[in-house]
C-alpha cells in the first residue's frame, strides 16, 4: 500500500502563490532576516494565547486564574526570546516588548469579557480543543493528505460551532482581508477537514481573529465566515487540481515555475532578476537559510487528528 504525501494548508498556499518561491522558502529554507523575526512573534504569539486559553478552561475565570493565566501566556511566548530572531527585529512594532504586551493585554481582555471565547472539548477527549490536528485526503487526489493544527476546535459563536484561525498583523484588517482568508487552503482545508472528521460538530465556518500590534498597543478584531458545503467542496476541487499541476510542472521542468503576477511584495525579487547561475550566490550572501519541517506535519507525526497537541498547562 503507497503511503499517503502530507502537505501542510500554509505549504499549499505559497504554492499558489509562486512556485519558485514556495523553492526558495519552504524547499531550500531561505528567508530574509525580518521573514524570520515575523515569523517566530506569531508563533511565539500562537503559544502564549493558547496557554492563556488552556489555563482558564481548565481551572475556571477567577482573578487569580487570570494572573495566572497571563503570567503562564508571558513565560511561554517569551522563552529563550534573547536567543531568537525576534530579539533582532528593527520592526518596532514586532519586537519582544510589543509580544509581551500583546499577551499580558489579551488575558486582561479575556477577563474583562472583550473577547468572549467558548472552547468546547477537542473531537479526541484529550482535553480544551486548542491546537488541534487534522489531516484530510484532497478531493481529486486522495493520495495526498492535507494537514494542519486549528488554534481552537470547536468554538461556540451564538449557536454554531466554528473553528478559530488566528492572525497576527501590524494593519487592521479590511473586509477584503476576511474574503481573502474565506477562499484561501488554510480555511478551505481546515473546514473540510472538520466536517468530514466529526460531522456531529457541524461546523458552520471560521472564526477569525487578528492581533493588530504597534509600538504602543495590541487591538484585536474578529469576523465570523460561514462557509457553504458547495463551496468548499468545489475549492478543495480546485485546490487539488492546482497542486497536481505544479506538481507535473516541477517533474517535467526539473524546476518550479514563478508566478510572475505574485512579485509586487516578494522578498526574492532580487534573486529572480539575476541570472540563474548567479542565484544561489545571492542567495547565500544576503538570506538566512533554516530548512524547517512544517509545524502542522510535526504535531501530526506525535498527534492523531482530533487531539489537543497542547501538554499540561
């Protein structure tokens, strides 16, 4: 029996994006130095909120818990921060000060009711539903397994359950942000995911909530997107096709293609201008390169779907 392929939600995205840069960044492990330092606050950011939100859930909302909450959120978001790429960051907006701000003021919101959220139980028993894995067959290529770990799963907003993506952004976000997400891999993949795993859920959509950070303050803004079955099946169906196709490109190319629409913000803009024999020499002069398995594909090799992959508190 062949086994499964697994690609992550987010993997699939910068596929779509641009192939060649999907190479650079996810393949070969290349990053600018402020990619990096982007990408550890919102991943330090993930872990300290959901630390705040396990706490609560299990010892209950008192002053006391919440103290304790935001003191457990700080210590996790910030550990080992002076050795991270955090701690080199020139955006003042995304530095280790605005992260602990961040943290400290969203248990503080969470305590004063500004931001309401009822976890339920995670599909598995194991616990809140926060951080939980899943994995689904795509559509049109049940060979290969999309995956990814939701921020919360389930989330009762009136009487719907949902699941929570979490966002982390120096701008507020727009309407056009919210449709953006509505047809991206991570909320097409994670929605069909949850409704063919645990239909007795009966998902309704995505719950999406972004951390809006500056130098002198964190704001958070959430929008509810509810997603027809239709819909999301017939995108799954598109997400599939699109994969296999740049999958057939790089196998008869011996390369991936760029998407040459997708330019405008791209970090590598630089390399893709200069002459092939030239790129890896640019490359290496000017980028940080640190190959990393996806945080999805981690938690589902020690996770079955429907696990909290969050330990004790």
């Amino acid at each position: 029996m062949t086994q499964p392929v697994y690609i992550s939600a987010s993997s699939i995205e910068r596929i779509m994006s641009c192939g060649r840069r999907d190479d650079f960044e996810r393949v070969q492990g290349w990053a600018t130095p402020d990619a990096n330092w982007d990408l550890d606050f919102g991943r330090r950011y993930h872990a300290g909120v959901a630390v705040v939100d396990q706490f609560i859930a299990k010892a209950g909302a008192s002053p006391a818990s919440w103290h304790q909450a935001g003191r457990l959120g700080l210590t996790v978001a910030l550990d080992n921060v002076a050795a991270s790429p955090l701690y080199q960051s020139t955006d003042k907006a995304k530095r280790p000060y605005t992260l602990a701000r961040a943290i400290a003021w969203y248990a503080a919101a969470r305590e004063e009711g500004k931001l309401p959220l009822e976890i339920g139980e995670a599909p598995a028993g194991n616990g809140p539903g926060l951080e939980v894995a899943w994995a689904v067959p795509l559509p049109e290529w049940p060979e290969v397994m999309a995956v990814g770990v939701a921020d919360a799963l389930p989330v009762r907003v009136g009487n719907a359950n949902y699941i929570l993506e979490r966002k982390t952004s120096g701008s507020a976000p727009g309407e056009s942000y919210y449709r953006k997400m509505a047809l991206g891999p991570q909320v097409t993949l994670s929605t069909l995911a949850a409704r063919t795993l645990w239909p007795e859920l009966d998902i309704a959509g995505v719950l999406v909530e972004v951390c809006q950070t500056g130098v002198g303050y964190a704001r958070w803004h959430r929008s509810v997107i509810d997603l027809d079955p239709d819909a999301v099946t017939e995108q799954a169906g598109w997400l599939s096709w699109w994969l296999r196709r740049h999958t057939e490109w790089v196998e008869t190319l011996g390369v991936a293609p760029p998407n040459f629409a997708s330019c405008m913000l791209c970090p590598f803009k630089p390399i893709c201008t200069a002459p092939p024999r030239m790129r890896q020499a640019l490359l290496k002069s000017a980028y940080v390169q640190t190959p990393q398995v996806p945080r999805d594909i981690v938690a589902l090799a020690r996770f079955k779907p429907g696990f909290s992959t969050l330990g004790a508190p």
